[in-house]
C-alpha cells in the first residue's frame, strides 16, 4: 500500500492537501492518508467494476425471477456503501503495518529468495492461501450461532447482482477479506504484484455475483464461479470456496451448479413465462413463501 500512498503524496496530498510543514512519513497523516485512499480505491473499484459487469455481463434477465427483489440493485448498493467505510478501519490498520514495513512485501524481484519463479509461485501460492482461509472463514460465518448476526443480510440476495458482491455486514466483509491481508506478513510478495492481486479480487468477486453461469467445459469442477456461487445464494450451505471447488470437496459441501443441470434460475423463469405465472403475485408469493432451501433438501 506504500506505493499508492507515495504516489498520492507526490501528485496530491503534498502539494494540495497537507500543510508543508507536516512530515508524509509522520504516523498519524498516514493514517489519515490511508483511510482516504482506502475508501476512494473500495468505492472507485466496487461501483466502476459493478457497474460495468452490470450493464455489459450481468444477464438482466435474471431481474425476472421471483427472488429478485424489489429495488434490489439499490438496496446492494446502499448496503455496500454503508458498510465499506466501516470494514475500511481495520483494514487500514493493516495498511499502516505493511506501509511502517511490518509485512514480508518487497519492491524488487531480485529481493525474491527464488526470484521470477518466486514471484510466479507467490502469485499461485497467494489464490490456494486464500481461497482455504476464505473457505473455512465463509463457512464458520455459516454457523447457527453465527449466521444471522453477521452473514445473512449477504443472503438476502438470493439472485445477486455484482453489485451484491461487496454488500456485506462489516464484521463479514472484514473477515471474508482478512486472508488477503494477512498473506504478506507470512509470505514475501512483491508490493506491484500485491496491488494487482488486490484488483483482480475485487474483479473476481463481483465476477461470481454477475449471473453469468459460463465456465469452460474442462474447469466446470475446478473453479467455482457464477453459476456455483449462485447456488450458494440459493441453497445455503454449499460451495463456499472463493476462486476453486478443492475444500468444497473436500468439505463435503460441493453442489454441482444446477444451472448448468437445466435447473436454474433461468429454466424457472422460462418455467413460470410459460405457465403464465411470472408477473403475477400468486408466483412471487409461492417462491418467496418458502422457508429458507438447503443444499440437502434437493
């Protein structure tokens, strides 16, 4: 985080911001610093890629379906919002260690023990860390006692937007976001890589919220995507993984995604067009009815 932070201080706070005589390595102005780079880069990130995803992925469709629900899209939006700056807090707390150079990140790939390969395998060792931390992280946040004091307002997106992808409580957000955090004070990662990897999170995040339920034939098993975390969404207790199906596996708690059996949102709202039940109340009704569906009454 100390070369986003350098780089504002030269081209903004320095210059326009700070008074001269207050030092840019002084602890306090960082924090302040952070705090705001924190929460400009999560709402430039959550609102430029979800809106994009939104309009050029998300399958609008999907607005038909009998979860879906009303204003949902602003609801995700306001709740992200209000949560994002709270799950900021103790992030930058983080940020602040890694920028006083209590982290493992380094600048230069000859500071790597091993390396190009070294920065290669930190890059796969950094999605298997936390993809298993994410894992176990989403499932305790599962747990009965647990469940609704924290996780389940992330539930009542059962047909998600990628604007639901951050539209978290922020003991969640922060929790589920902890394991991308901790990985450079266990493991050295090059501090370009770490900012790249932190982007491509955010990417794949609204990416298994944006309704898009293609994934190669051959990877259907391996990575866990749209249609596999939408029955997430919808069933409750399976596929919590992040990026694979690995722990899911071997958890026990895999779900083959049933949009991809021709039982997915898609078949029920051809399903409901065809009975001519779609707009009406009786089949939001009948849907929204039901107690809450798990992965073991199917």
């Amino acid at each position: 985080m100390d070369l986003v932070l350098n780089v504002a201080d030269y081209y903004v706070l320095t210059p326009y911001v700070y008074p001269s005589s207050w030092p840019e390595d002084e602890a306090l102005r960082q924090i302040i610093s952070l705090l705001l780079l924190t929460n400009l880069g999560a709402a430039v990130l959550y609102l430029g890629l979800g809106a994009i995803s939104y309009f050029f992925i998300f399958d609008h469709n999907l607005m038909k379906h009998p979860h879906f629900l009303e204003n949902q899209v602003w609801r995700e939006i306001k709740y992200a919002m209000t949560s994002l700056p709270w799950i900021s807090i103790p992030t930058v707390a983080l940020f602040f260690a890694e920028v006083r150079g209590y982290s493992k990140l380094y600048d230069n790939v000859s500071d790597s023990p091993l390396g190009w390969p070294g920065l290669f395998l930190s890059m796969i060792s950094f999605l298997l860390f936390t993809d298993m931390c994410i894992y176990w992280i989403h499932r305790f946040l599962h747990h009965k006692l647990i469940y609704k004091l924290f996780h389940k307002p992330h539930h009542l997106w059962k047909i998600p937007t990628p604007f639901a992808s951050h539209a978290f409580h922020p003991v969640d957000g922060f929790m589920q976001g902890l394991p991308y955090h901790i990985y450079p004070f266990l493991f050295p990662l090059h501090k370009v890589l770490y900012l790249a990897l932190y982007i491509f999170v955010n990417i794949w995040t609204i990416s298994i919220h944006d309704g898009d339920y293609r994934v190669p034939g051959g990877l259907i098993t391996i990575i866990n995507g749209s249609a596999h975390h939408t029955d997430h969404h919808l069933f409750f207790d399976c596929n919590y993984g992040q990026y694979f199906t690995l722990w899911d596996r071997l958890g026990g708690s895999y779900r083959h995604p049933s949009a991809l059996m021709g039982k997915g949102p898609h078949d029920l709202i051809r399903k409901l067009q065809a009975e001519g039940k779609l707009n009406g109340d009786r089949a939001k009704g009948q849907v929204n009815g039901q107690r809450e569906v798990t992965c073991k009454d199917e």
